[in-house]
C-alpha cells in the first residue's frame, strides 16, 4: 500500500505595519496557521510585541522601514493609522 507523501512548504511570513491592538488580533490569529510574524513598530515596546517571530524599530512612513518590511514577509497588512 502506498503512503501519502508529506511535502514540506515554506513557512508563509506576515509582515504589520505597526505594533498596536490590532496587530496582535491579527498575529494571534495568524499564528496558529503556522505563519511567522515581522512587526515594523515606531517604539520599543507594542502589545504585539509577544507574538511577534522578528520585530523592526523604525518609521513606517519611512520607504526603506516599508521596503525592509516587505523583503521579510510574503504579504504585508497595515494595522497603523
């Protein structure tokens, strides 16, 4: 009988522009489903900042901050205002 073969894929990245309440419903959420967390913050310290893989300290109304963002992550969500 054969068996099933179990493929390996990659582990799918979520990038947040911007730490707060929201980002953390969204990573809490997003963890579970085996996905990996890049928070780009302005400040040290973020109530996402538990459930985060990588955390990037810079401005987000910044390109290079945004473009930093965006090589780490396979898609990026805005949970900043």
């Amino acid at each position: 009988m054969l068996q099933p073969r179990r493929v390996k894929r990659p582990v799918p990245t979520l990038g947040i522009l911007g730490g707060g309440q929201l980002a953390k419903m969204t990573a809490a959420a997003a963890a579970p489903l085996g996905c990996e967390i890049v928070v780009l913050e302005r400040q040290d310290e973020f109530p996402a900042q538990s459930l985060d893989t990588l955390a990037l300290i810079g401005d987000w109304n910044d390109p290079a901050w945004t473009r930093q963002l965006a090589a780490r992550a396979d898609v990026v969500d805005r949970k900043s205002t």
